[in-house]
C-alpha cells in the first residue's frame, strides 16, 4: 500500500510540474515566440503618440528636392567618347560612327574638350572615332 501511495503522489508532482510549466510557457512564454502574449497572430500597431521605435531611429522625411536640370550635351564644358570594344558611346548613349558625326556637328563649339574613353576598345574602332575627330578638326584628351 505504502507503495501505491507513493507511485500516486509521484504521478501527482509530476502532473503538477507540467501543468506548471504550461502555464509558464503560455503565459511568460510570449517573449521568446511562444506562448499567447504578444505574438499571438494579431497585429500590435502603435497608437498616435506611441512609437515601436526608440527615438534615435525616428525617420524624418526631407523636403522635396526640384528636379535637376536638364542639360545638353557639352553644356558642362566636356563631351564624353567611349569606345568599350566594337560600340561607341556618345554622353552615355550608344551611336554608330554617322550619328557619332551628326552628334558632334551639332553639339561641339570653340572652348569644349572631348574627352575620349578606350574601355577595352577595339583597335579598328578605336582609330575610326580618332580619325573621324580628325577629319573634323577636333583635338581629343
């Protein structure tokens, strides 16, 4: 009988120990994910006045800025060649040899440097945008 006693109460600590650990993991468990507190599934949204950040990482918004301006090609004082292999570059835009030409017609004056780039350029096309700019009696850096 002594043993039937004990047997029982050792079910009994037992059965208390897990109930109480339960209770602890629903209850108290919220903060490392478990549990039925915080994040339970529902969404928790600040209140005005509130803020789930600290006040060191508050974003501000900055005042809108205009828009840069539009500029023309040379408009700075440089017009950009690049030659990257077989394709020429123009201020950024791709272009054949002619519409290379027509660009720099239209676009070159007096007292504005072209800056010519060898990206990896091929020799031929290389040459081809230097003697074009010979041809039309511009000096390239």
């Amino acid at each position: 009988m002594a043993n039937e006693r004990n047997n029982k109460r050792g079910h009994g600590v037992r059965n208390t120990a897990i109930a109480g650990a339960a209770l602890l993991l629903l209850l108290g468990g919220g903060r490392y994910g478990l549990g039925i507190g915080r994040g339970g599934g529902e969404a928790v949204l600040p209140q005005e006045g509130n803020s789930v950040l600290p006040e060191t990482a508050q974003v501000e918004t900055a005042e809108p800025t205009a828009a840069p301006e539009e500029t023309a090609p040379g408009d700075d004082g440089v017009l950009e060649i690049t030659v990257r292999e077989d394709a020429l570059y123009y201020e950024g835009e791709a272009l054949d040899l002619a519409a290379l030409r027509d660009a720099l017609l239209r676009d070159y004056a007096q007292g504005v440097t072209v800056k010519l780039t060898d990206d990896h350029a091929i020799k031929s096309a290389y040459d081809e945008v230097a003697a074009l700019l010979t041809s039309l009696g511009i000096e390239a850096e």
